[in-house]
C-alpha cells in the first residue's frame, strides 16, 4: 500500500499540469521490486494521449532526491494507443508497446502499425521506434515481413 501512495503522489508530481488517469480491474504492487501492475481492461490517459492495453507494467527508480520516479511503461495485450506530439497524431498498435518518459520514447514491437493522421503516413513493421520530442521514427522488418510505408499522394489532376 505504501508503494501505492508513493506512486499516487509520484505521478501527480511528475504531471503536476497534466492528470495521468489509470483504470484497470485489478492493481498491484511490489516496493521492493520497484514495480506497479495493472490488468484487465487497462486504460492510460495523460492530456489527450491514450493508450488502451490487457496489462500494464510500470517500472520506477530511484531519482536522486531517492524518490520513485516512473521509468519505463510497458503495455502488453490487444494495445493500441493515440499520441499528440509536435502537432502532429499517431495512432498505433502492436503486441507489445514500451513507453520511455524521460525519453520521450515509444517502441512498439510485434504487428507493429503507426499512422500519422495529419499527412496521412502509415508504417507497418515488426519494431517500429517513434520519438517524441523530435518526432522521428525508426522502423525495422525482415525479408519475411518487411517494412511498409504508405502515404497520400495527390492526384495532379486536382492541382
């Protein structure tokens, strides 16, 4: 229960602007370890980001005023998620979706599937790498399912 609060108080530190909304069926916790983990139904909001997902592992450290801070978000089970970075929107899915905060990282593995709503990019891949401070992705595939990119071209007829 004490690792619950800390981390209660942690996330509403870490976010002091922004509310960091977890629901889930279930939730446990382990001080020790370090370690928070929600099941069943699990839905993530921070601001307008969402990610929805069967479990979520969140992985805390240590900062150096030795306070719990979160440092890796792991989502796993039907996960699909919507981010705002840089005025732009992604949507993605994938088996497995880590999420990086002091980073600002996001890396989507297996069945991994990315969409840039605004300019209309989609990639498709086995480990897809997005960042979100400067927004760039990185996309990784294989002979036997490789790399998909697709985007909106415009007709020249229309110009």
């Amino acid at each position: 229960m004490k690792f619950f609060i800390q981390l209660i108080l942690l996330l509403s530190m870490v976010y002091a602007n922004e509310d960091l909304i977890i629901d889930a069926n279930h939730f446990e916790a382990d001080d020790q370890k370090g370690i928070a983990i929600f099941t069943g139904n699990v839905k993530v909001q921070k601001v307008k980001d969402t990610l929805n997902s069967d479990k979520l592992v969140v992985l805390m450290t240590k900062n150096n005023k030795n306070e719990q801070t979160p440092k890796k978000y792991t989502a796993t089970g039907n996960v699909d998620f919507t981010v705002l970075s840089n005025e732009k929107v992604y949507l993605g899915k994938g088996d497995t979706v880590i999420y990086e905060p002091v980073e600002s990282r996001y890396t989507i593995i297996g069945n991994g599937y990315l969409e840039e709503k605004i300019d209309g990019r989609v990639l498709y891949g086995d480990k897809i790498y997005l960042d979100e401070i400067t927004g760039k992705a990185k996309v990784v595939g294989d002979d036997s399912k490789p790399v998909r990119f697709m985007m909106k071209l415009q007709d020249k007829k229309q110009e």
